[in-house]
C-alpha cells in the first residue's frame, strides 16, 4: 500500500504544469539516488553549500551559485544581499531595514503572489508604470538613493511599451543598481540558466522543484559572485533572516543531479514528444461537436512548449470548461486540467504517454452527447 492510500490523499494525473500545490515535480531516480547517499554522512553543511553551489555556477555558466529551499526563498536571499550588502550589523537587523537600501523596484504588470517572498526582507515595492505598462522614464524616475534592487519577473506578463529585460539592465546598470530575475518557471529551454545572466542580471531565480525535476523544497541563484558571496550568512545553518527556509544536505546534492540530468536532455526531442502528444490530443477530441482544439504556445509561464487548449461550447453542452476541469478533478483517476475563459489547457510535459491517453478517454467520456443525460 502506498503512503498515499494509507493516507487517504488521492494521487492524481497532472496534465496542469509543474504546480507547487500538486506536487511540482516528480524525481528521477539519478535524483533519488543522490539524495539518498547524501542521507547516509554527517557532512558540513556549509562546506557543502559551498562546493555545490562551485559545482552548479560551473554547470550553468555563472560566476556563483546557491541552493535555496525555493525559488520563492532565493528571491528573499537575493533581496536580502541587495539590502544589507555585507554589513553584519544591517543582516542582524533584518527585517527592519530603517537605514539601509530598502526599496525594491517592480513594474506594475509584474506584481504577483511572489513578490511576499521580497517584501517579508522589510522593503517597499516600488510600482513602476500601471497596470497597462510602463515606460524607461518612468522606470528611471522611481530609482533613487533607496533603490535596493530592480526584481524582475520574466514569463508573460510584460505590459504595454514596457522596457524588454535588456533595456531595463541597461538602464539599471547605469545607476549602479542590481537586477535580479525572477525565473523560477523559465525552463526549458536549459539556456536560461545562463542566459538571464549573460544579458547582465544580477543573478537568476530558478526553481529547483518544476521542470528541473530537483527535490520540490529547492530553488536555485545563479549570478554574481559578489552578490552570491553574500547569502550564506543571511541562510542556515546561520541565525540570519533566512534560517526557518534551511536546505538539507540531501535537498542541495539532489539539485546538483538534477541540474547535472537537465543538461544532458536534448530539448529537440523532448518538444518532439509534446509535440506527438498534442497531437494525439487534438485529433481525438477534436471530432466531438463543440469542442475545438488547437495548438496553444508557448506553455503558460512563457516556456518553448505546446499545450491542447481545449475549447468548450458552453451552450451545446449545457455546462463549461470549468465544469469539466471538475469533473475531471473529482473522477477517478484524479485529473487536473489548467482553465481559462472557455478551454481547458492540457499540458504534456507532466504526463506519461499512458496518462495522456487516460485524459483523452476521460475527456472523451464527459464530453460524448451520449453521455450527457448520465452524468448530469
Ligand atoms: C513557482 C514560482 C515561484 C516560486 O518558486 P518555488 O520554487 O515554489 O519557491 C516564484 N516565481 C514564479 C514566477 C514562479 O512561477
């Protein structure tokens, strides 16, 4: 019996994306097998960190590196470092930042849930623009002598005339100001771990736990050295701000193999794979009256992938695209779907060939005419 079962908590199919509240990632056993002989030593921590994080800037192309339990905690680290720079008294008096750099620039159109990861360091956001856009002036008017950082959020979400990534470093690296991105969900392609970078960011924000496929609790930095340097005593096994986000000995060695597989997977094929499944998708729903499917790109966090957007014509079937994404989640085995509007997104890039075809026979069934008087 599964730990599941026992549990009682229903495994699912996840045809969604690689979501935190469904688990973000499944390990590989290269992945396991690491974190179980790094489970079997006592080790220093520190010295680990370290030589791993060595490891990792030398995969990915970067001057330094740094495991952190998320990307959501890399984000408070790098903050962090922006704000108290490598004064210890400034890390012994977060979060109160009365003193310090304690402004945290952010164009309008990228806010999110995330930016708590910054703000719980002790600064203010500084909006940039509305939530239309915003333009290089504006951006240059919000920085001042408080100006800690620029976070960026990079997927989909860039507004209206807004400065691309390059234009914003530009314009920040001529005020001396860090830029540090948000990536957590930009792989693929695996060029991002450097890209970000080699465009002049600070440093890049990537999630351990999504595509990665690494332990779910780890995120990864990748920038600068001299901003990286400045992490670990703001991190455990250190008393500073980010103690209660500790990383394992066990989570950091299955990041490594997890950066270390990543690299060897040849993007070609992969999209090849998600490509033939969107397909199969597509042809097998498409023939059914009121629906229609069509290749959606890229993925939602902006990544070079396909999807089936799904579209369901609400009036021939008497119920919505949310009402399937339910029926969906409440059948068995458990499906989740991602919605919008009028469709249902499905995602190949979580799902085995067998489970894509366990969709389609699902989808299939809720939506044949023939059934419909059954399952209303
Ligand atoms: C997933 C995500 C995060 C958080 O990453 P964790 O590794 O779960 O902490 C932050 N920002 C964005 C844009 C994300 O998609």
């Amino acid at each position: 019996m599964s730990i599941y079962e026992e549990l009682g908590v229903r495994p699912l199919i996840n045809a969604n994306a690689t979501l935190t509240r469904l688990g973000g990632s499944l390990m590989p056993p290269e992945v396991m097998a690491a974190m179980e002989e790094a489970s079997r030593h006592w080790v220093d921590l520190e010295d680990l960190q370290y030589r791993i994080g060595e490891e990792l800037a030398r995969l990915t192309h970067n001057e330094a590196a740094y495991v952190a339990t998320g990307a959501a905690a890399g984000i408070a680290l790098a903050v962090s470092a922006c704000v108290t720079r490598d004064d210890p008294k400034w890390r012994e008096q977060l979060p109160d930042t009365t003193g310090m750099k304690n402004e945290v620039i952010v164009y309008k159109t990228h806010r999110n849930g995330y930016d708590f990861a910054a703000r719980m360091v002790g600064v203010r956001m500084v909006d940039v623009g509305t939530s239309a856009g915003a333009t290089a002036s504006e951006l240059e008017a919000a920085l001042s002598d408080k100006t800690a950082c620029i976070l960026w959020f990079q997927g989909v979400m860039t507004g209206q005339g807004e400065p691309s990534l390059a234009e914003t470093i530009a314009i920040a690296d001529a005020h001396g100001i860090p830029v540090l991105v948000d990536a957590a969900a930009q792989l693929p392609p695996a060029e991002n771990l450097w890209r970000f970078t080699q465009m002049g960011a600070t440093a890049a924000i990537f999630s351990g736990g999504k595509d990665l496929c690494g332990p779910q609790t780890t995120g990864l930095i990748v920038g600068r050295k001299w901003l990286i340097e400045m992490i670990p005593p703001l991190g455990s096994p250190n008393a500073g701000l980010a103690r209660p986000m500790k990383v394992g000995k066990e989570e950091m060695a299955g990041l490594l193999a997890a950066v270390r597989r990543y690299l060897r997977i040849p993007y070609e094929e992969r999209v090849a794979r998600d490509e033939r499944v969107v397909e199969d998708w597509r042809t097998a729903l498409a023939a059914i009256p009121g629906v229609t499917v069509t290749r959606s790109w890229p993925s939602e966090a902006g990544q070079p992938m396909p999807r089936a957007q799904v579209r369901i014509n609400a009036t021939i079937f008497g119920f919505d695209a949310s009402e399937v994404a339910r029926r969906l989640w409440d059948g068995d085995p458990r499906i989740a779907v991602a919605v919008a509007d009028d469709s249902l997104f499905l995602n190949p890039m979580t799902v085995t060939d067998q489970e894509a075809i366990i969709v389609t026979q699902r989808l299939a069934r809720i939506l044949n005419p023939l059934s419909h008087s059954a399952l209303q």
